[in-house]
C-alpha cells in the first residue's frame, strides 16, 4: 500500500508523514518512508534551475511514482511525501499501484507564508525566487483526495494526524 501525502511546501507533508511512517512501522516493518527533498538528492535533481521548473518537477515526480510502483510490487508498503502537482500523476497512481491512498495537507498561503522557514516564499512574492509552486507555478488541489488534513493550526496534533491517516487508510 501507498500512502501518498500531497501539500504545498511547508504545509506539513514530511512531519506528518514521519509520524506515519513510526506508527505504521510498529505494525509492518516493511514500510519505508520517501520525501520529495530526499529523492531529489539521491536522483541528484536539485542542483539547477531547471530541475524545479514544471518539467523538472514532472521529472522527479515520475522518479517516485516509479519507485513506489516498484516497492509496492515487491510488498512494501510506502509513506511518500511529495508536493505532487499533477492531477494526471495522482490518477496514474489510482491506477498502477495495489492501494492507494492519498491524503492531502491543505494550509492556506496566508499561513504558509508565515511559517516560512526556508524564506521560499517570500522569495518568490518579490521576484527573486521563481519556480515557486504556488506562487509562479500553479498547484492543482487534488480534485479527489482520500483524506484533507487542515494543518493551519500552530500547535497540531501530529501523532493525532498519523493515526488518523492510518484509521482512514484502513491500516490495524
């Protein structure tokens, strides 16, 4: 099975998909757990411009899809978090993997832009940063999500958020 936790940067995906991921492993051992930034250092697909542009962000997105059709194959099961823009993708996943379910981390930009750890954002709002999803790049919502996280809240419940996901994602 594939867990597969889409949202804008900074909505949360990594932190609650590690709390997914400790719980799951509890109950399965054969879980692992992938992050977009992670991948995009193994597949060494985040030293230039390009690779965060449209194209190169289909690019990495096709890279996980393929490992996680790979892992579930093999019965393991996945915790991928990734931003995820492309509707197409996550209907490919609908399709191609053993289950699926995807659950979708929806913070407001107004937040996200004041969490902005990384200055990404504030970046992209004056110009110098570009390819900035959500900004410069549109991100389509997920039309059909399994689950909607609201993670807009400062003091989240993030082990609340996990077993909640797993609940949901039938996961005993």
């Amino acid at each position: 099975m594939v867990i597969w936790i889409v949202g804008l940067s900074g909505a949360g995906k990594t932190t609650i998909g590690k709390a997914v991921y400790e719980k799951w492993r509890q109950l399965a051992p054969n879980t692992v757990l992938l992050d977009g930034d992670q991948l995009r250092q193994v597949f060494a697909h985040d030293n230039h411009k390009t690779d965060y542009s449209i194209e190169g962000r289909r690019i990495n997105a096709q890279r996980a899809i393929g490992l996680c059709q790979l892992l579930d194959s093999q019965g393991i099961n996945v915790v991928c978090c990734l931003l995820s823009i492309f509707e197409d993708h996550r209907q490919q996943n609908r399709n191609t993997l053993s289950r699926y379910f995807e659950v979708f981390v929806d913070v407001p930009m107004a937040e996200l832009i004041a969490r902005d750890d990384k200055g990404l954002y504030r970046g992209a709002v004056t110009g110098e940063t570009k390819n900035v999803v959500g900004v410069d790049i549109p991100f389509d919502r997920p039309q059909s999500p399994d689950l909607v996280i609201e993670n807009s809240h400062q003091l989240a419940d993030i082990k609340a958020y996990a077993e909640q996901i797993l609940e949901a994602a039938g996961v005993h």
